[in-house]
C-alpha cells in the first residue's frame, strides 16, 4: 500500500508541473501549430519567401576614403559590344598604392558624366621608383542604356581633370 501511495504522489506531481493537458504536448489536439496566412499565385502556387538579409537597423551609410589620383595623365574611351570602356592613367608619388577605380559621381548635367579617379594610399612608406612604375591604369565599362544621352565624360583626378566629348 505504501509504494502504491509514493507512486500515486510523483505520478500527480508530474502532471501538476504541466499547466493544463490542453496546453501541453501530450494532448493529440496540440500536435500541430495554428495556422498561419501564406502567400500564393494566382494559379494557387505557393510563394516562398526568404527572409532578408540586411541588417536590421539597415546599412551604414557608406563613406569612400580613397583619395583622388595625383596626376591624371591619359583618358581614353573605347566602344564596345556592351557600351563603351572608359581606361584612366594616372600617376602617384610613389609604390604602393592598391584599390584603384572610377567612382561615378552624380551631376544634374544629363549629357554629362563625371567620373573620379580613386585609389587607396599605402599604409607604410614605400619606395618611389620609376614614372613607369608608379603608373596606375584603371577602366570602367558602361552599359549602352546608360551611356545614351551622355555627350561628355569627364575623369577628375587631384591636380586636374580630363574631358572627352562624343
């Protein structure tokens, strides 16, 4: 009689830590979850949607720290299948400098196209060498449609800029 009370006694308390029956997981009625709405076609196909992947406060606004080339040398603009190729030389003080690039800076000019011609500086110091050596090339290809209506692109660097009309 003894062990049939203690057994009694453990088998309630076990099912007094669970709320109600109706809310736990061995009741067969919660097996499943609500419902919930899912989006769909118009054929009645299931839309999957992914979430996001931006962060949740959005992006940083982005700030480029490259500094412009110190001497724009040559511009040239050559068509292509796509467009055309906009090639930049310039030339910088010393070796070194990495992360080269025409950044397209937006003008209220619709015929006009401005580009900056933006590289990132050594971190340590570095050795001069040659003009040859310290000669930097960078292109930038642009798409047919975005090239439609523009008469003339300009390429800036630090100690000037270079203009080249269609």
């Amino acid at each position: 009689m003894r062990r049939q009370v203690i057994i009694s006694v453990l088998a309630l308390s076990l099912l007094g830590g669970c709320a109600r029956i109706g809310a736990s997981n061995f009741n067969p009625l919660n097996w499943f979850g609500p419902s919930e709405e899912v989006a769909v076609t118009e054929t009645g196909q299931r839309l999957t949607v992914l979430p996001t992947l931006a962060p949740k406060r959005g992006y940083a606004d982005f700030q480029d720290t490259r500094t412009l080339v110190t001497t724009l040398s040559d511009v040239t603009i050559v068509k292509s299948a796509s467009g055309a190729i906009v090639t930049a030389v310039g030339l910088v003080p010393s070796l070194g400098y990495y992360d080269a690039e025409l950044v397209r800076i937006e003008t209220d000019n619709p015929t006009e196209m401005v580009l900056d011609f933006r590289l990132r500086a050594p971190k340590t110091a570095t050795a001069i060498g040659t003009p040859a050596q310290r000669r930097i090339t960078v292109a930038r290809s642009i798409s047919a449609p975005n090239l439609a209506g523009i008469r003339t692109i300009t390429v800036r660097g630090a100690s000037g800029a270079r203009v080249i009309r269609r």
